[in-house]
C-alpha cells in the first residue's frame, strides 16, 4: 500500500502492537515523514528501528481511550 500525505494509516509494529500514524509526505530525499497520534511525535522513515507494515487506512486521529471524556 502506498500512504498518501495527509492521511492516517493503521500501523503494526513487530511486537504486534498497533498504531496510529498520519503519513506527513515524503522530505526531498524521498525519505517519509509521520506523525504518531498518540504522542504527537513526528520522524522519518530512516530514523525507525523496528519493523513495521501498514494494516490499512482505518485509524482516526481521536484521543486514546481513558483521556477522561465520556
């Protein structure tokens, strides 16, 4: 699957753990740049150090659960 910028994906690490990144687009060098929703942290594709796959464009960009609403 291709990510297109401006777009969340559904991610699962290599510990099986699933995330939620927002593709951020592709810098000069063509390196991907995402943002994790939960932390708000943004990096690019060269800095990870495990393996991961997107899932699918499934995710949403909402607060994780326990944030106290609802």
């Amino acid at each position: 699957m291709q990510a297109r910028a401006g777009h969340s994906y559904t991610i699962r690490l290599c510990s099986g753990e699933l995330r939620c990144w927002r593709f951020e687009g592709a810098d000069a060098r063509g390196m991907g740049w995402w943002r994790d929703a939960e932390t708000g942290l943004s990096f690019s594709e060269a800095s990870l150090m495990y393996a991961w796959q997107i899932e699918g464009e499934a995710c949403t960009d909402a607060p994780p659960a326990g944030d106290g609403s609802g």
